[in-house]
C-alpha cells in the first residue's frame, strides 16, 4: 500500500514538473500577480505592492493599449522627469528587475500588463556603487541588469509608486 501511495506521489510531481516545464502555471501565475486600475493606465504588482505605469514615458494609454513613441532619456533627465510626475518616481533596479518574466524573450516581460513594451533598456534610480558616472538599467530585451552611462545613454523610463 505504502509503494503504491509513493508511486502515485512521484507520477503527480512528475506531472506537475511537466506542466511547469511546458509553460503551462506561467500565465496563471500572471493573472493572478497583476490587477488593472479601473481605466487601465496602471497595473498593480500584487506580490510587491507596487503600482506602475502600463506605459512607457512618451507613450499614452488609449483604447486598451500603449499608443505612441517611448521617450529615450539620459539618466539625469529621467529623475528631473519623475519629479514632474507628481506621486510617481523611478524605481529602484531590484523593484525594475521584479518586473522581468525570464519565461519570455524580446520583451522579457509581461506584454498583457505591459503593452508594447519595447526590448530596450530602462533607467533605474539605482546609481552604480563603483563607478558615479554610471547607473543601473534593465534589459527588457534579454532580461539582465547593466550598468549605462548616466550622462550620454538614453534609456526608456516606466514609471512607479
């Protein structure tokens, strides 16, 4: 009996494993980690507690979809922009990089939450510990973290709060 009970154990994690492997809890997962403001220029990131913009800076929410041209800045007009921006801000890399889906590739990220979400680099507030002139940036084209030049790089901004 006790055999058959660990046999039965082992073929569900089994197809548990390929269910994962197959991509199959992705989606679920992200549908259940996002929810929507009531017109849908935001999305809340239920796990950390943050509320961002669907859009990309330069881009506008229109008809259930970012419409537009992304605004490229250096870093130290991405953080002169946010102030502008009233409760929104620039995120920190480690809540930037939260947003990377490492199941998806150009864009690695959500496209149902973010819409039209260019595989670009966007500015974090994080500056870059070993070397001022440089800040930390999210590759939503390959999903890793670099280091840009904060005043001859322009990157894309989305936005937080």
């Amino acid at each position: 009996m006790r055999s058959l009970r660990n046999r039965r154990h082992l073929e569900l994690l089994s197809a548990l494993a390929l269910l994962a492997c197959l991509g199959t809890a992705g989606p679920a997962q992200a549908q259940a980690r996002y929810t929507y403001s009531a017109n849908g220029a935001e999305v809340t990131d239920v796990q950390a507690g943050l509320v961002w913009r669907r859009c990309s800076e330069g881009q506008i929410w229109s008809a259930g979809i970012c419409s537009g041209t992304p605004t490229p800045f250096t870093h130290e007009q991405a953080l002169a922009h946010a102030k502008t921006q009233g409760v929104w801000r620039l995120p920190n890399v480690k809540e930037l990089s939260s947003l990377v889906d490492t199941s998806r590739f150009n864009p690695a990220i959500d496209g149902n939450a973010f819409p039209l979400t260019p595989s670009a680099l966007y500015w974090s507030s994080s500056p870059d510990v070993r070397l001022p002139s440089l800040a930390w940036s999210v590759d939503f084209g390959l999903g890793g973290v670099v280091s840009s030049n904060r005043y001859s790089s322009t990157v894309l901004l989305r936005l937080v709060r």
